[in-house]
C-alpha cells in the first residue's frame, strides 16, 4: 500500500511507525462504528419492525431506531422536510464510511483525508456546542446512534481526543502516493455513499393516511384533568403516548423539534403512564413545551387510542381525518402545513 519515507531506520522510525498504524486503525474504526450504529443495523435471529414485517438474520432500517434521531438532528437544524433531512443523513454516514475507508486504506492520507478529518470533527464539535446552549449536557447526542449513550459534553472531548490523534498522525505517518490510487479512491467513495441507502433505504411514504374511524374526544373532558385547549374545535395534530413506549419516545422527540420549528402547527400529545415515568419521559424527548395532557384512564384511553401506540390522529373539529399510521415515519411538517392550510 502506502510506502511512508524510504531510508530511515532506528528505534524511533520503528516507534512511530507502530504508533501511526496504531492510531490510524483506531480512527478508522471508531469512524465505521459510528456510522453503523447511525445506519440502524442490527443483528438478531428473527423479529418484527414497526411496519410488521419478519426479519431474519440482520434488521435494517426501523428495526432500530438510530437512524430516525440521527436524521431528525437535520430536522432540527432547520431542514423542513423528512426526505431531505434523510437524504442528507445518510450522506452524512456516507461521510463517516468514506473517512474510515479512505484511512484504512492509506487515501491521500497527508493531502485530504487528515485534513478532512479534522474539519468534519470541528463540524460536529460546533453542532454539540449548540446542542448544550439549547438544551444542556444531556440525553444521548447520538454520536454512536443508540447503541453507546453519550452526552453531548462527552462527545466533544471524543472529538477533540480524535483530532489531536490526527494532528499527530500529520506528524509521524506522512504516507506517500502510491500506484492507481486516484481509481480505488472513486470505487471506495462510490460504495461508501451508495451503501447507507442500500441498507437504509429512503422512506418517501411520510403523507398520512386517510382515517374516518369515529373518535369519542368527550373522554378526554370526563375528568378533571381534561386538556386546557378544546381539541374538539378545529385542527390538531393528536398523539396518544405511553410514557414507557420507546416508540412514544421518538414520536415525542420528533414532534418537540416539529413544535420549535414550526409553532402554528397545533400538535398535542396525550400521556397515559405513572407519574414515575414522567421526568424519565421528558428528559429523553425534550418535549416539555409541546402542549400535552397527563390523562391517567387507561380504558378510556385505550378506546381512543386503539390498540397500539403512539396513535397519531390528524382531527379537524372533532372528527378523525388522517392518520399517521406508520407513525413518526409520517410526522412530516410539508404535509401538515398543507393541511393546516386546506380548506
């Protein structure tokens, strides 16, 4: 492969020899480990995923939900659409693949890949600096999707550990051009951009659904604890969440972004669980300022929620008219807006 400076020898030459190899697999490896716990791959003998669908041998896609945080970040930095923020997800793994790739096999290491090493690095860093300024050193930054929980303050000193490991292999492994290395770089940047959209294929189904089941919303106003906003008087968006459903959870993540970027869209979220799981709840999903009601009564909730949660119900004056029935994978705000808007 690369050929580093010829003639020298010694202990030293030999040492840093040894401690570039070292450094430069650990880096690549840690940039493959991240974008595949952000892919949503997992590995399991046989399970269902949230559209139903057996799985044997590898899960991709909804079987694990990283990828859905890791492309709701877009959605939060300002992206209005689901396709867009997943497109750009999954050329931001695509990133992280080629990276690794290009560092494991030695790709213009001293004129591109260190360099862009370290400025993707600084990228991310500036992202989780803003993740704390908005919503404090906590919950899971989603640097290594789901499977390593990680705050964001932790995140940056990984990153800052990664650059200065990179700033030294500027120093020690200065490897050289070698032989049809413009060719492998083209096939290599080809499969690392293609594969997150082979393993995770893009979702374009995010319209709701048409739904004219009846919907008893009078439940909701039985008890003292009724919502303060009459849900039974134009346009809501209704979420009917379990505080324990991890599913809930990414629903509610989702929508407290959907509710920061877009305030007149008129969501509602309405909780059933112990009082126990509240702080729990809201502390994974930030989504204290989505308007939403604690409705402890189960049968009724279940007789409006339906079997399964979360039950995400698109309600004009009272009667159920979408549904989101693949749940978060059809909270898209292009489709609400549009919504909203029509007559």
């Amino acid at each position: 492969m690369d050929t580093l400076s010829q003639g020298q020898s010694g202990p030293m030459f030999y040492f840093k020899r040894a401690a570039g190899i070292i450094l430069l697999l650990a880096l690549s490896a840690t940039f493959f480990y991240s974008a595949y716990t952000k892919c949503g791959v997992q590995f399991v003998g046989e399970t269902y995923n949230m559209f139903g669908h057996k799985i044997h041998g590898i899960a991709l896609g909804p079987a694990d939900n990283s990828f859905d945080s890791f492309q709701w970040t877009f959605l939060d930095l300002g992206v209005s659409n689901m396709l867009v923020a997943g497109i750009i997800a999954r050329i931001m793994i695509g990133l992280e693949l080629l990276l690794g790739l290009f560092l494991l096999c030695h790709l213009f290491l001293k004129k591109f890949t260190y360099k862009a090493v370290i400025a993707i690095l600084a990228v991310f860093i500036v992202y989780l600096l803003v993740v704390i300024a908005k919503q404090g050193n906590s919950g899971n930054c989603g640097c290594f999707g789901d499977k390593v929980a990680m705050k964001p303050l932790a995140a940056i000193w990984k990153n800052v550990i990664m650059i200065a490991a990179t700033i030294g292999l500027m120093f020690i492994y200065p490897a050289k051009h070698y032989k049809h290395q413009d060719y492998i770089s083209l096939v290599v940047g080809a499969v690392a951009f293609v594969l997150p959209f082979l393993v995770n294929p893009v979702y374009v189904g995010t319209a709701p659904a048409k739904y004219d089941k009846p919907l008893n919303l009078e439940l909701l106003y039985k008890y003292d604890d009724a919502p303060k906003i009459d849900l039974r008087k134009g346009k809501h968006i209704i979420a009917f969440m379990s505080l324990t459903c991890p599913h809930c959870k990414k629903a509610a993540y989702l929508m407290q972004i959907i509710h920061k970027q877009h305030p007149e869209i008129p969501l509602h979220m309405v909780l059933d669980g112990s009082k126990d799981h509240e702080q729990s709840f809201f502390d994974e999903t930030h989504a204290e300022n989505v308007p939403y009601t604690i409705y402890r009564h189960t049968p009724e909730f279940i007789e409006l929620a339906g079997q399964g949660v979360p039950s995400i119900i698109w309600v004009n004056n009272g009667k159920a008219e979408l549904k989101s029935v693949y749940a978060y994978y059809q909270l898209d705000p292009k489709y609400m807006i549009e919504w909203m808007n029509a007559k």
